[in-house]
C-alpha cells in the first residue's frame, strides 16, 4: 500500500536514491551525461540529511531563499518511491506563491500513481498553508514531467531561467503555474 507522509531525517538514503536514479533517467539527453554520471547516491544522502534537518527545525532549507520548505516521502512496502518538496515561493519575486520545489518518483515506479498522490499531497498543503497559487520549475525538454503537470492543471507561463541549477549550471527551466 502507497503510503505519503512527511520526511524524516532517516529517510535522506532512500530520498537520495529516488533522486539520483531519476535524474539519470528523466534527463538523459536532456543534461549533459558525465554531470549524470557524477551524481552520487552518498553525496545526495549527506545533502538530503542536512536538508531534512533544517526543514525540521524550521529554517531555510536552502541557498535560494529564506523560505524553509516540507518534504513528503512516498513509500511502498517500506521503500521510498518518490518525494516532493514544497514551501513558500523561493524566487525573490515570488514570494507569495507556494512553490513545488522537486517532485520525483523512482523510475521504476513511473506511471504508478506516485507522482499523481505526490502532487495532489504537495498541493493541498500549499493551499492549507494560505497559498492561493503555486508555481514549478521544470527542465525544458522534460515532456514527461510537462505533459504530467499539464495533466494535473499547471500551465507553463511563460517565464524561464538559464544556468541556475545549484549544483548543476546551464539549466534551461520552465515555470509552470496555476491557481491553487
């Protein structure tokens, strides 16, 4: 049985692997391979740790803004499968909209319903938090990840952002927003 709660800080391993395996599928060809190649599970569960932490204390869960964000952790017959994260808007000049930061699913969970409870989780605690829109961020080319949100009512806007990947630079992102 699918299971969606919150994160804690035991759950940075299975995070990381949900994380690393599905950027190596979603964005193959999409980001350059040896970045691909780089991704290592241990580095992401040493990120993923000191993440859960902060967001579990309350504060600024990272380098974008001040905003701490939650993380949610599908689970699957005691594995995670996927997670989503979410919180106030991180771009300076969207501070008061909720802002879906990551949602992924193991690939080997795709097309499960995993990201569909994901999201639907992820927005309704945006909404109970006072937000009245949200907006993502999703690589351009992902059309996946674009037909998925378009599925569940998000439309890209229009706006994008180049280079600004945190640890990966030269992304090229869409955002895509809706009313919440």
């Amino acid at each position: 049985m699918l299971v969606i709660r919150d994160a804690t800080v035991r759950d940075a391993r299975g995070v990381a692997v949900v994380h690393v395996d599905s950027w190596r599928s979603a964005y193959a060809g999409l980001i350059d391979q040896d970045v691909l190649d780089r991704q290592s599970v241990d580095a992401r569960t040493e990120m993923w740790t000191t993440w859960i932490e902060r967001s579990l204390a309350g504060e600024s869960t990272d380098a974008y803004g001040p905003v701490p964000h939650r993380l949610v952790v599908a689970e699957l017959d005691g594995r995670i499968v996927g997670w989503a994260s979410f919180g106030g808007g991180r771009d300076e000049d969207l501070r008061e909209q909720g802002e879906i930061a990551g949602l992924y699913a193991h690939p080997d969970a795709w097309s499960q319903g995993i990201g569909h409870a994901l999201i639907r989780r992820a927005e309704d605690a945006l909404r109970a938090e006072g937000w009245a829109r949200g907006y993502l961020w999703v690589l351009n080319g992902n059309e996946r990840a674009i037909g998925f949100y378009r599925a569940h009512g998000w439309a890209v806007d229009g706006a994008e952002k180049f280079g600004e990947g945190g640890s990966v630079e030269g992304l090229h992102e869409l955002r895509m927003s809706r009313v919440l």
